[in-house]
C-alpha cells in the first residue's frame, strides 16, 4: 500500500525543476489557509442576496453543461480506444446511459441519495422530484442554488458512474443485459453508497471527505466495471497461449478529443462541486485540478517511454484522466504542490496498473478499472495523507465500506443476468462486430475496414 514512498525522493527532486519546492510534503501555511477557505466555502449556509442567488446558481448550471459534456467524451475516449467493428454499439450505449440516468435518478436515486433525517445507511425521501410546498429557493442550500440546479447537476453525476462500466466490459456485452443493468445499478447502489457521505451518512459523521468523487463516482464505476470484467471474461483473442495480443482502439484522434472534453467538463466536474459562486474557493479547486492533470500527463508519457520503450499516446491520455480522478477526492483540501505529487503518483500508477491488469487476464479495453478504480482510491487515500484536517485511517474505511458494497452488488447484478438472460454476446457476433450483430448498421458505412477492426 505504501509503495509510492519508493517514488517520492525522484518526485521531490523533480518539483524544484517545475518551480515548485513543497516543504512537510505540501503543507504550505498559505495552502492551508486557501484550502480552509475553500472548505467554509462550501459549507457555507447562510442566506444570501437576490444577486448572489442568481450568480451562484448560474454557475451550478454551466457546471451542469459542463458535466453533460464529459459524456460526449466518455463516448470519444471509449469508441476511439475500440475496433471500428463497435463503434455503433459503443456510442449508443453513451446515448441511452445519460436517459437512464437522469430518469432513474429522477424516479427515486435522488431521494435514495438525499432522503434527510435517516439512520445514516439507508434512507428514502420517496419516489419522484418534489421540492415541497414551503419550497423557497434562495432558502434551499443556503441561497447558493435551486432544487431544480441541485437534482440536475447531481443526476449528472449518477449517469457518469454508469458510463465508466460502458468502456470495461465493452466489444462483448449484449446491449440488453447492459442497459439492465445501468438502471438498476444507478437507481439503487449508486445512491445508497452516495447517501453515505453526500447524503450525511454514517461516513460523513466519521469524518470522510471526498470533495467530488474519486471514491463516490469513480471508483463507485470502477468496482461495478472490475465486477462486469470479471464475470463476461476477455475478449476472444486477446490472450493466446498465454501472451497478451494487443487489439489497437481504431481512431486516436477521436480518443484525444475525447480526453480533452473531459478535461473541459471536469472544470464543472470539481468547480461545481464548491456548490457555489465563491470566487475563491471555485479558482483554487481550478488550479489543483488542472496542475494534477498535467503532472498526471508527464507522469504517465515518462513511465510508459521508460517500460515500453516508446512513448504511448493512449497512456498518456489516461494518464490526464488518471491525474483529474486522483485529485477529485481532495481538490478543495491539499495544497498545490501536494496536488502535483498527486496527480504525478496517478500517472505513474495508471500504466503500472494497466500493464498488470493484463498480465492477470483482465481485459479492459479502454483502462477504466485503473483509471477510475485505481486511481480514485489512491485519490481518495492521498487526502488522508496531505488533506488539511482528514485522517488517513477514516479515508481506508471508505475506501474498503465502497469497495465491499459496489462490488458484491455489481457481482451479483452481473452473474444474475448472465444466468437468465446472458451477458455475453454469441462468439460468431463478437468476431463480426457489434455494430451489425446488435444494431444491423455500421458506423463507417461504404468505407473499408480491415478485417482486425
């Protein structure tokens, strides 16, 4: 677990030639103070002006769009990783995730994940959106921003814990038994474990701080997509006679947009997640997000020329997503130069992990276990370690209680269609494509494809 010591001294030494010297590992005094903002911020109540209401809540909207936006590049990253064959199927399933989603978060994960006074496990407000007939909305959250804006950006949130599944178990899962289980796994788990610390649950009393998800959306998803892996088995092909054959994405270029737009729809991501307009507060959480995406890059670009011995464009896109989920847990309570070290362990992690994952048989197409799981538990115990005011022990106990969770119900979920009505696709459709097998259209129509893609 304390493996990253081994990379400390070359990270330490590498800080000073980026201008960068943390002194007691990033616990900068003016860090604290900013980070201490950030978190009053937050957790501001008091009621506001007619202006500040509606500054607050225009923000919370366009960080909304900013979200929705991640799921354009969900699709890009996820079709462009995989074979032409697939494409169809790849985007289709993004299309109807964000509708499953918001519908199933709109019946009854909203009221699941904020259902007020419970017994801090599981609770239930009820079924449908309803914000009461005493609802007064510069009363709602301290005036920072509508129910409406709330139930919007937080559904937002719910449809992306699905869409990182898609990647991991995509090119031979029936479309059917997918969709089922989107909607059952974001209308019932995804809410309950949210409600643990977003809803004031029993992890929320210990302490645990996990400002925008590494553990409550990325690893949520990555434990669900570990679970799908393990119970659809790899690709045909992908391990011969005991080798790893490679299956090249069939469009980079797409998968490079794709990472960029995500980049773009984080700054929503976790600058909405200050839950308000504070100037302050919204700028800073900016700055450790994007330094750790960077540091993320040049990680993970240095890692794979060194294992690989040629720089690999795929692992140095993960490794930026690897770097924004790492830093999603503690953006608003680490200082800057603990999210640089942050973001610089994550992309290191993330090739290790991928490589590993496919030396043990887990084929993951797209890298989204070590991207979102991996990397959102280190994340999430990274602000244990350099997070003003967490404690590392109460950050493990979250990361175990989701762990244990997220992945028997993924399991469960999982072999339980695969007993009734089969989660993997017939060998024949699997080798033809998805696109024509699930679909009967093809993505690139009257261009020729290789055989391979």
């Amino acid at each position: 677990m304390m493996k990253w010591k081994a990379w400390l001294p070359a990270i330490l030494l590498a800080l000073p030639l980026m201008g960068f010297v943390p002194t007691a590992l990033g616990q900068e005094e003016a860090a604290d103070d900013a980070a201490a903002a950030v978190e009053e911020a937050v957790e501001e109540a008091a009621p506001v002006s007619v202006e500040m209401f509606t500054v607050n809540n225009t923000w919370m909207m366009v960080s909304t769009f900013l979200v929705f936006i991640m799921h354009l590049g969900f699709a890009s990253v996820e079709s462009g990783l995989t074979r032409a064959k697939n494409t169809v199927n790849i985007l289709f399933k993004n299309t109807a995730i964000v509708a499953i989603g918001l519908l199933t978060y709109a019946l009854c994960g909203f009221n699941l994940m904020y259902p007020g006074d419970f017994n801090g496990w599981f609770g239930f407000a009820g079924f449908g959106i309803n914000p009461g007939a005493d609802y007064s909305p510069i009363a709602y959250a301290g005036g920072n921003y509508s129910y409406w804006t709330d139930f919007l950006f937080q559904g937002m949130f719910a449809a992306t814990a699905a869409t990182i599944v898609s990647g991991a178990v995509a090119e031979r899962i029936k479309l059917h038994s997918f969709l089922i289980f989107s909607a059952l796994y974001v209308a019932v788990a995804y809410p309950i474990a949210g409600s643990w610390q977003w809803g004031g649950g029993w992890l929320s009393a210990k302490g645990f701080h996990d400002f925008a998800g590494s553990t409550l959306v990325h690893s949520v998803g990555g434990w669900a997509a570990l679970a799908g892996v393990l119970v659809l088995g790899p690709r045909l092909g992908k391990y011969v006679n005991g080798s790893v054959r490679a299956i090249p994405g069939h469009n980079m270029p797409l998968v490079t947009i794709g990472v960029f737009l995500l980049w773009l729809g984080w700054f929503g991501f976790n600058g909405g997640s200050v839950l308000s307009a504070d100037a302050e507060g919204t700028s800073y959480v900016l700055v450790t997000t994007s330094l750790a995406a960077a540091a993320g890059i040049l990680a993970s670009m240095l890692t794979s020329w060194i294992v690989q011995k040629k720089p690999d464009l795929s692992m140095a896109l993960n490794g930026c997503l690897a770097g924004l989920v790492g830093i999603t847990a503690g953006a608003d309570v680490v200082s800057i130069s603990a999210s640089i070290i942050i973001g610089l362990i994550a992309g290191i992690i993330v090739v290790f992990s991928v490589i590993a994952f496919d030396k043990i048989k887990i084929d993951d197409p797209v890298g989204a276990i070590s991207v979102h799981l991996v990397c959102g538990v280190w994340g999430t115990l990274a602000t244990g370690i350099w997070g003003t005011d967490c404690n590392f022990m109460v950050q493990l106990t979250g990361v175990i209680a989701y762990g244990i969770f997220c992945f028997i119900i993924a399991f469960a979920l999982f072999f339980l269609l695969k007993i009734t009505l089969g989660i993997r696709v017939p060998e024949e459709e699997e080798l033809r494509g998805l696109d024509i097998g699930e679909h009967g259209m093809e993505a690139y129509s009257g261009f020729q494809i290789f055989s391979n893609q």
